[in-house]
C-alpha cells in the first residue's frame, strides 16, 4: 500500500488546468463523471494500445510493474546501475514529487525519455508545436507540461545524468502496411481489473518496418515552458514555483 502522498504527472496536468481539482482528485464523493463517458473511455482504451506498440519501438526493455511507489522507484534505480537499458514505466521520485516514465533509455550518462500520447501529428511539418508568435499552440500546451514536468523530476531526482525529452505520437505523415494492426493489440484485465495489453504471437518485424509512431525531440519546448515563454497566461509563478505549490 501506498502511504506518501506524491504529486504525480496525472495530478500536475490535472492542477494546470485548474488547481482546485487537486483537492477532488482521489474523493469518491467527487468522482469525475467523465471517466463513465464512452468516447472518452475508447481514447483512455486506445492509449494502452499505442503505448503497447511503442515499446515495440524499443524492445528488450525492463518492466516495472508494481504498483508500490517506493518498491518501483527501487527496482528502477538498480536497473539504472547497468550502463545501457531501456525501462518501460520507470519511477522516479523527488521530495514529493513522482513520476511513471513511459519509456527511459538509458546510455551511458545520457536519459532518453519519451513519453507515449494517442495524437497525430505530422512528421514533415516545421514546428509542430508553435503558433506564428513562436508561443505554444493551446492544442498541445498540455501534453508538453507532462513531458516537461517528468523531465524536471527526472533531472532534479538524477543530477548526474543529462535528460532529453520525447513525444512519441501518431506519425500523419506515416502508411500501415499491415491490415488489422490494431487487432494484434487486444486489451485485456487482470482478476483486480487492471487494464493491459495482450500482443499477438502473429506480431511480426515485418509489421513494425514501417513505423507510424515518430519521437519529437520536445527539450526546446521544455525550456521554453520553464522560462514562462510557452504563452499560458493564466498560470501565476514560474513553472517550478507551480510544481512545488502544486504539490504542497
């Protein structure tokens, strides 16, 4: 059982958007409806099935599957003692701050984080991101204050290594040349009702050669977000001020 109340990355996107939410968040009584919404319910769904397939993306890797921050944020450093790995679901913690990484690759003193989104985007366009003024375009704002709080976590937990940031989306500019891709990743639940992915034997290199997945290098826009540059008006304090309010 989980004692240490940590902000976590679902929590920290959860309080940008409003702040006050963070005291509902975990309240029975405040239940958010949305979860019970079918559309929304088939996206969340959707969301493993991606994840699922870009751990294709780097195989070999190591899964931390307990659910207990402490015992996961162990298991993840001595994984981190190996001089090249890649961790699917890393833990990392800081004070009271925690993150699950989607997917670490780690090289040497070099960490690549990548953090795996159900959204398109177009491989071939120039600053996917940015509106003509340079400032972030609303539409992504939130998923880059997720990518751009794990690495804050990250570096603040781990000083000694570098960090570069990653979004790993839909790639528009990408063809499927298998038929019925999707249908090799079928979701499935444990006896405690825990959701997963259930890949197919039929799974083949053939159908990973052409990649619909692309990873954008995102640390341009993370520092952009930490010297309050990203054009959120509506936020009150620099970005690592709002972590640790956020989290007290």
């Amino acid at each position: 059982m989980n004692t240490h109340r940590y902000l976590t990355k679902s929590r920290f996107t959860l309080a940008v958007e409003c702040p006050t939410k963070l005291f509902y968040t975990g309240k029975r009584s405040y239940a958010n409806q949305k979860l019970d919404d079918p559309f929304l319910l088939a996206l969340a769904n959707g969301g493993f099935q991606v994840g699922e397939l870009a751990k294709r993306y780097f195989p070999g890797g190591h899964e931390i599957e307990t659910l207990k921050h402490e015992e996961a944020v162990a298991k993840t450093n001595e994984l981190l003692q190996l001089d090249e790995v890649t961790i699917y679901e890393a833990a990392i913690a800081t004070g009271n701050l925690f993150i699950r990484a989607d997917i670490l690759v780690k090289d040497g003193n070099q960490l690549n984080l990548y953090e795996v989104k159900a959204k398109s985007i177009d491989s071939n366009e120039d600053k996917p991101f940015a509106n003509k003024g340079e400032t972030i375009k609303s539409e992504w704002r939130k998923y880059l204050y997720d990518v751009a709080f794990q690495k804050y976590v990250i570096s603040e937990a781990l000083p000694e290594y570098s960090v570069t940031a990653h979004l790993m989306l839909g790639d528009k500019a990408a063809t499927c040349e298998t038929d019925g891709l999707n249908q090799k990743f079928r979701l499935v639940k444990d006896a405690d009702g825990r959701k997963s992915v259930s890949v197919s034997e039929t799974l083949s290199e053939e159908d990973l050669e052409s990649r619909i997945l692309c990873a954008v290098n995102v640390d341009a826009e993370c520092d952009q977000i930490y010297a309050g540059l990203d054009g959120d008006r509506d936020q009150v304090g620099s970005f690592v001020e709002r972590v640790h309010w956020f989290a007290d």
